[in-house]
C-alpha cells in the first residue's frame, strides 16, 4: 500500500493532518474536504486526512471522522488517519480508514512530553492496535512513524542503534511498516542515508516512509538521500504547513509542491499533475486566509522550457 | 586554488559580488569591507568581493579596486573578481586580485543579453585574457563560469553537449578551470550530476566550481548531487543575496549558512565556523538594513547536541 505501483514514488500528502494540527486556526470542514478533492484530483494518492485525537486537545481535528468519510469515496486513494493510542485506532478503523500511522518516538523525553509513554509501552500499544485491527478491520494497513529519529529538541543527539531496535520492535509487534520522521528538522543527508540503509536492511519491505522537515533548509536535499538509499515513500505537505507542537522550534515540513517538482524534473515519476497541485494549493488557501502558506516552486512557477509527464488523473 | 587543501571542500563566498550586485542599494565601502573581515574571521577562504565592470551599469561595483585592495591584505584568502571582458581582466589583475571569474553563458539568447557576445566571441575574449594575464600577472588564476548550463530563462532547454563543448572550448583558450551555474534556478539533482560527472571526466583539474540558485528550492539539494559527481568547490551567498539581474525572475543563490551546516552536519569539512559566519551575517545586515537576508539555519539556530568541527581561524 505504500509501496508505489504505478509510478517511481509515492508522495504521501499530509498537510491536512500535519499541517492543519500545527496551526491555531481550524480549517472547516467543507473546506478541508474541498482541498482533499483538490490534493486527489492533481494525482495525489495517498493522505493523510486526519488525527484520532481528542478534540479537547486538538479541536482543528474535531471532525476526522466526517472528512475520512468523505475522502474514501474517492477510488484509488490510501486514505491514512494519524492516532496515538488504541483508542484512536479504534475510532479510525470504524470511520473507515485505510491505513493508520502511530506515532512512536525514539527519544525517550520526546515520547513522554508527546503521549506520556515510554518506548516499551509504545511498542505494546503497537501490539495491542495490531490485534484490534486484527479482529476488527484486518485490511487496514499500520505504520509506526518513528519520531525525533534524527534528533531531538529535548534531549538532543538520539543514537541510531535507539531508532532501528525500536522500528523492528515495532514491525515485530505488528506494524506493517515502520518509517522514519525528521520531527525536529536536525537530519542531514549523510545520517538519512545511513539510517535508512540499516531499516531497510534489518527491514526489507517493512521499512516505510521518509518524513523529513525544511527547518533548516535540507528538507529536500534530505529527500534525496533518502531516495537514494532506496526509500520510495515521502511523506510531504503542502504548502509547507505543520511542524510537531510538542517539540519546540520544530516546524516546517517538506513543501509537497517543491519536491514533486524536484522528482519530476529528475525524471522521477510521481504520478502527481504539477498544475493540478498548484490549484489545489488555491482550495487550502481559500480555507485558510491569511495563513502563511511556503515553497519555492510557487512563485517561481515551472521552468520555460519543463515538460512535465503527461499524467491522465481521473 | 580552487581546489581545498586543508578542509574536504571550498565554499567560494560570492556575496560581496553577486549578492550586492544585485540588489538596488549600494553598500558604503567601510560597510563591504567589514562585511569581508567577518567572513574571513570565520574561516572563509575564498571570496568574491567585487565585479570589474563600467561602474554606469553597476554603480554597485564601483569601489571594487578598493575592496580589492583590502581583501588582499588578509592572508590564505583567495580574492576572487567578476569581469565580463578583458577590460575589466586588466582592472582586476592590476588591482591585485588572486582570480578572476568570466561569465560565459551557455544560452546564446543569455549571452548577447548580458555581454551582447557569442559564444566565439566570448571564447576568443577567454584567449586574449589568458595571454594578457601570461603578461601581466602570472599567478592570476581564470575561472571560466559556465553560466544557464541547466537552462535558461529566456531560450529554455540548453542542449549538455553545448555546455561541455564550451567548457572544454573555454580551458583550451587558457581558462585554469570551468564551472557549471545554474544562473536561473532551473538545474534538478540528476542533471547536476550528470553534467559535472561529464565535466570532470572531459577535463579532469580543470572542472570548477558549482554555483547553485535557489530559486525552486533545490539549491542544497542540488550540491549535494555535485559534491557527489565529485565537485570540492561550491559558491554560495550569505543571506542567499543575489542572482542576474538579466534572467528576469532567476533570483537566489545558494545560502552560505545553509550550505555550511549542510556539509558540517554531514562531517564534511568546510574550515568555516559557524557562529562566527552567523556573526559575519549582522555585519552584512549592518551595511543593509531594510534589505531582506535569506536562509532557514540562521533562524533556526543548531541543532540541539550539534557538535561543529573546533576550527582555529586566524
């Protein structure tokens, strides 16, 4: 499911869970659906659409359910939900979610001032959402999202050994996948290539996505090695929206549209329209006014010259 | 000279040249000059500090004989100047400077728009700079910067054999060495790597420098993919200031900080300090205010853990 099969890689879009979650102001819910329309129409094909959370906590996420309904109408989308407890999990599972990614992180600071658990009762919620998926919903695919895998506000360096024992315990307990996220914006090209060449070889297909942050300018350059060390799954977001509001000094995700445009202009096939995205950067502006929204390739627009892939979406 | 001695790769600092050449204000010659003293003190160790050109077209450049004339007072720092003709070649040499650099672009349309001269032309203009400097000043060192090699603004596409041609074209007519510009932002990592790797085997020593934009936000990406082909030395502009003011809409350099972080996080050595680069930073905003500086480290601060390699400068 999040191995790509009609094109070179998978762009897992996450703005309107990342994103909308890291920003004060709440989207509505016909405009959240309205981008997610937009997202599926350039080609996008797999979202992230929202987190099982409680409202109290993160009222921007109120209406998960309502929008993973919505969003699973469209054929041919990975409609994925975030949840950090079984609870969660449940919830998704019986809106009707696709896919559902945990949160699990490898500092252990990071993973107390997140969800109060250590690494060891993460890994047992891991096991425990398994066997309920198990029962209740078996086709639903699980990620473990390791966090602060490349570093950490809190607790700073976090050994690598750390990130690649909790990833096999995670796939161990359960997790069809685990990938590796850049929470905190302190990786660098040489240590995501090395970290992702030892999950996918202690991990083979179980190893997931790359998430990687632009906080300090290597965003892309991180994507990069990545793909480079054989990694096919990247999540991104759009406009840039979202960080993690629990590790401060942590935003900005890698901007979607700029690395679409940095695959496909290396020949890299996204199965993602560039034009069709920028219009759908126009729905979550219209939903967000005032919100500054980033990338490169916006303004810029195409280069005179680009030829993009000629993609049929729908 | 364009090759690191004491550090794995040399960051050829272009601001003082293609940053301030490119903005509306001019800096006071006091302010430049601190400007470079606060690069050096943090171990730049080559510096472009100025364009020999008509001071009419570029009132900007106007002190650059003076600026010249400091900069050299600093030992082991390599003191570069932009030329467009032999002109301004004798300007430079006769003004003390350790290398020029010669603009010649790969797009026909570019080049009658900056220098209103053809590739021959501009061929020929390498020749008799190189007899001039055999003359003059032995020691000089000519860089041949191949600009629009990954495309251009006005004429799109620029065909890789016509890039290479003219690189080989340009050290047969006595250039030391040849770079590769991505003048218009348009350069994607594949490309990048498959033009310097050509580079460098057609002309082994002699292929030069990488000079990356920003403009789509592949800057950093895109010298990743370079120091991969091989590339040691990578210009770059603090506050990412800059661009060519004749490729409407090519604004962005590469940003110094950026850069530097990228590598030292990597353990790749640049020899620069980073704090003291950052401070080199408030005395480029000091010589501009109002004027808006780039880059996401600079905000972002280090890492929390991050360790930087213990350079002694000066």
């Amino acid at each position: 499911m999040s191995s790509p099969s009609r094109f070179d890689v998978l762009i897992s879009e996450v703005g309107p869970r990342d994103g909308l979650q890291s920003i004060s102001t709440t989207m509505s819910t016909a405009h959240k659906c309205a981008w997610i329309d937009g997202l599926v129409a350039s080609g996008v094909q797999e979202i992230e659409v929202g987190s099982f959370v409680s409202p109290k906590l993160l009222p921007q996420m109120a209406d998960a359910a309502q929008i993973v309904t919505h969003a699973i109408q469209h054929s041919g989308v990975t409609v994925m939900a975030l949840v950090p407890n079984i609870k969660g999990a449940e919830a998704a599972m019986r809106a009707g979610v696709h896919k559902i990614t945990l949160p699990v992180s490898a500092s252990p600071a990071h993973s107390m001032a997140n969800v109060r658990k250590t690494h060891q009762q993460m890994v047992e919620e891991v096991r425990a959402i398994a066997q309920l998926r198990d029962d209740l919903a078996p086709q639903v695919h699980i990620e473990a999202g390791i966090s602060t895998a490349f570093g950490c506000t809190l607790q700073g360096l976090v050994p690598e050994d750390d990130v690649i024992a909790l990833s096999v315990a995670c796939v161990a307990a359960g997790a069809n996948e685990s990938g590796l996220s850049d929470t905190t914006g302190m990786a660098n090209p040489a240590q995501v290539k090395r970290l992702f060449t030892r999950l996918r070889s202690e991990l083979g297909d179980h190893a997931g996505a790359a998430h990687m942050h632009n906080t300090r300018g290597l965003g892309l350059a991180n994507c990069l090695a990545a793909y480079e060390a054989g990694v096919r799954t990247f999540d991104a977001s759009q406009a840039g929206l979202g960080g993690c509001p629990y590790a401060p000094g942590a935003s900005g995700n890698v901007v979607t549209e700029d690395l679409v445009f940095m695959f496909e202009a290396m020949g890299i096939r996204t199965g993602i329209d560039i034009e069709r995205l920028l219009a759908a950067r126009n729905a979550l502006a219209a939903g967000l006014p005032g919100e500054a929204l980033y990338g490169m390739l916006p303004p810029a627009g195409l280069p005179k010259g680009f030829v993009p892939h000629p993609y049929s979406t729908h």
